[in-house]
C-alpha cells in the first residue's frame, strides 16, 4: 500500500472527530428531552475531544507532508518556502471560515441592535467584535468575541501553529533526542498549565472570568499540535506500527468517558487524552487491516474532506435551523438553547449540514484555494519581473 493510501483512514477519521463536535453543540439544545440512551449521551458530552484530536492529527499530518524521511544525513528543511506554506494554509480555512461568519452575521446584527442602547453603539460592537473574529483574533482577545462562530477559536489557534511551523517543526526533525522523550516532554509541558489551574480551581483561589476559556487560549495548545509533529517523525522513522494500535486508543477514550466525574473538566478539555490520539492516529496509518480498508473506503474519505465545512458551519447552520423552527421568532430572539426538540428536525439538520459541506468543498473551498494559489502565484511572477524592468528603465 502507498504512502499516501496508508493515510485515507486519517482522513475519515475527521469526519467523526468534527460530528462529535457537532453533536457537543448542538444535541442538548435541539433536543433537551435527550430521547438517546445515557450512554450516547455521556458520549456526546465529551465531543469536544475531537478539537484536541483536530490538533494532534495537524501537526502529524502537516510533518508527513512538509518534512522529508528523518535519516542519518538527511535534509531537515521544509519542503518549499514559508510564503508558499502559508499562502497554502490561508487558502485552506480562511474563505470558509470568513463564509461562515458572513452566515452567521444576521444574528449578531439583529441582536446588537435589539439590544444595545442606540444604533451607533450597535454597529460599533457588531463591527469590533466582527474585525476581532475576522482577524483570527478571538482567542487572544476572549472577551470581545461577541457571541460570532463559536469554533472559530480554533482557527485562532490553528493560525498560530501555522506561524510555528516553518520555525519548530524543522528544529523537531532534527533533534537528536528519542522520539519517546519529545513526546514524553510535550505531553508534560501541555498539562503544566491546566493541572495547576485544576488545582486552584479546586482549592477556590482562582476565578475564572466567565469570558474567558482556558482551552481556548492558543498558547495552550501549541503542545498538542508540536506532538502531532513529533509522532508524525516517529512514524516516518518506522517506531511502532500495528493495526491494532487504535484499539487502545478507543479503550482509552472509552474509559475517560466512563470515569469522566472525576477527571478535571480542565484537564479533559485541554489535552490529558492526546496518548490515546497517538495510538489511534498511529494505529489507522499502521496497516492495512480490514478496519482500515473500510477506512478508506471513498464515502467515508470524502465525509473526512469535508469535515472542515461539517466543523465550522454547524454553528451558523443551527441558529438558522432553531429560526425556521421557532416559527415567527425574530432573529434576535433565538437564543443559544435552541429547544426545537424534534428528533426527526435534528436529523435533517445533520443531514443538510452534511450535504452542504460536501457542496462547499467542491463548489467553494477548492475553487477558492486554487483562486489564491494562482492569484499568489502572479504576484510572485510580477515581483520577479521588476526589477528586470526597472534595470531596462535605468538604462
């Protein structure tokens, strides 16, 4: 099996990552009757672990693509240059992610001028907290946020390993520390913050601001994504593979939920689980087993490559979804519970989401990706072309 091929379940794999997202947000407000058995329930409570496994899997997926085979003499520079890197990874979120407040952006409006004392202060707020969010902003500066997108902060986050990257992940590569050891490192760097933040929560000598959240914070998660990296050098190494590796992941995983009272929502939300990504990342990408064959299978690959839209319109799709369900409510009076309670509504809401974000990826995010590659790719060949211009001029 190709290279290439060995990574299709990864890609799947982000499909149900981004749904257990989807479901965090939006299960309880849909259907606060909760019609699914306790089990799925105590399940979709800890959805948002797929934004932890989102960040593992792009500093992994990021290395295997950027980086070449760490070997003995071997180049540790990255493939291509930083302008070409990030010219590539704006073209990859921002167009949808910009889309995705634009869709959102009648609700922010509606109540800002419902709400607030006069227009003037309206339009001020709505335009702050818009620039602060369309910026990659938001978790920087939590506090002005303004109730946009929700799951835009981990674009915040993402836009900061972005920056990171042509920097840390060469150094990484090229570490002459074992591989084990780096892992070791990050995953006690990533729980130094939230453990001490457990503990004075726990002892009452910390407060934490109802504006702010310690997960989404980007410093926070920069372990996470430099793990992904590491494990990603692991990989290309030839460490451990085994198709079964995933197997104790979802054991791992399995077991969080179980004894989730007693583990510090801090800690759940903020990276404790990322061995068990390990293991499941490592184990999809380890063989070619019959749970990896169906993997690849094309449907669930393509779901996987629509993910991102899946993760970043459920939000502005949901409010949309609660206003047509509430009748004749205005849209500044939907609210964040969106109480339709209507199973058969909630499964067309999934059903849409997911058809909408198949659409967007063909008809929108692609077409947009090429648009700014080509439209970077001209600019280059002007900028090229001037000085050779300018020299003719001279003479």
């Amino acid at each position: 099996m190709a290279a290439a091929a060995q990574l299709l379940p990864l890609t799947s794999l982000r499909f149900f990552a981004a749904i257990g997202v989807v479901l965090y947000h939006t299960y309880h407000p849909f259907l606060p009757s909760r019609p699914l058995p306790a089990v799925a329930d105590q399940a979709i409570a800890v959805g948002f672990l797929g934004v932890s496994f989102f960040f593992v899997l792009s500093g992994f997926i990021l290395a295997y693509n950027y980086l070449p085979p760490p070997g003995a003499g071997a180049s540790t520079a990255m493939r291509g240059d930083a302008r070409s890197f990030f010219v590539a990874r704006f073209a990859r979120i921002y167009p949808l992610y910009l889309l995705g407040l634009v869709i959102h952006a009648p609700f922010m409006a509606s109540y800002r001028f419902a709400h607030d004392p006069n227009d003037a202060v309206a339009l001020g707020k709505l335009l702050t907290t818009f620039a602060v969010n369309a910026g990659l902003l938001e978790g920087w500066l939590q506090f002005m946020r303004g109730g946009w997108n929700p799951p835009g902060w981990s674009l915040c986050a993402e836009a900061l390993f972005y920056a990171l990257f042509p920097l840390l992940a060469p150094m990484l590569w090229r570490s002459r520390h074992r591989d084990r050891t780096l892992l070791a490192l990050l995953y006690v760097a990533l729980l130094i913050v939230p453990t001490l933040a457990a503990i004075l929560l726990h002892t009452g000598r910390l407060q934490v601001h109802e504006n702010f959240s310690l997960e989404q914070f980007p410093l926070v998660r920069v372990p996470e994504f430099l793990f992904g990296i590491v494990l990603a050098r692991s990989y290309r190494r030839g460490g451990v593979r085994s198709s079964w590796l995933w197997v104790a992941g979802a054991l791992i995983l399995s077991a969080a939920v179980a004894v989730r009272a007693w583990i510090p929502e801090v800690l759940l939300q903020n990276g404790i689980l990322m061995p068990a990504f390990a293991l499941i990342i490592l184990g999809m990408s380890g063989g070619g087993g019959l749970v990896q064959r169906i993997m690849s299978h094309k449907t669930l690959v393509l779901l996987g490559e629509a993910s991102y839209g899946i993760y970043i319109l459920h939000v502005p799709l949901a409010w949309w979804f609660a206003w047509l369900g509430h009748g004749d409510a205005r849209l500044s009076e939907i609210p964040p519970q969106f109480a339709v309670d209507q199973p058969f509504y909630y499964a067309i809401y999934l059903t849409v989401l997911i058809g909408l974000s198949i659409v967007s990826l063909r008809w929108f995010e692609e077409p947009a990706r090429r648009w700014i590659r080509g439209l970077d790719g001209r600019i280059r060949a002007r900028g090229e072309a001037v000085p050779a211009e300018e020299l003719v001029q001279a003479r």
